[in-house]
C-alpha cells in the first residue's frame, strides 16, 4: 500500500532523509503494550521524528487501549 503523502523533509530537523517505511509498529500505553502489523510511515534517521498519514493514524487507533472505551462504545450501538 502506497502512502497517503508524501514527505521528502523532516518537520522537525529539516533533514532531507526521510525514509518511507512499512514495518511492524510498536506503542505503549499504560504499560500495556500493543502494535500494528505493516504500518506505513515516514521516520526521519536524523533525530527519529515518525511521521503518519490519515490511513496509519486510523490503524494505530483502532488498535490502541487508550480508545478501547470508544470501540466498545461503537460496537454496543
């Protein structure tokens, strides 16, 4: 799947490395660990600023414990 944007310059650093990646993501939340299978992304090498797009952002969330509440909410409805 091709990203949703492109990024050729880190927001943060201004690099110009910025690398697309699609790769196993991993997050924390409260301790509990939990990750999104072949993400796509951008990661600046330089000063490791992750960037998402909208379609990698809904992925995280639908996998975050943090919006569990809302899932559950979604599915009662």
């Amino acid at each position: 799947m091709r990203p949703l944007m492109n990024i050729k310059i880190c927001p943060t650093c201004g690099s110009n490395k910025v690398k697309h990646l699609q790769k196993d993501w991993v997050g924390k939340y409260k301790g509990t660990t939990y990750s999104v299978p072949s993400l796509n992304f951008f990661e600046c090498p330089e000063c490791g600023e992750k960037i998402y797009d909208k379609e990698a952002m809904l992925q995280i969330e639908e996998k975050s414990p943090a919006l569990e509440f809302k899932r559950k909410k979604r599915k009662a409805a």
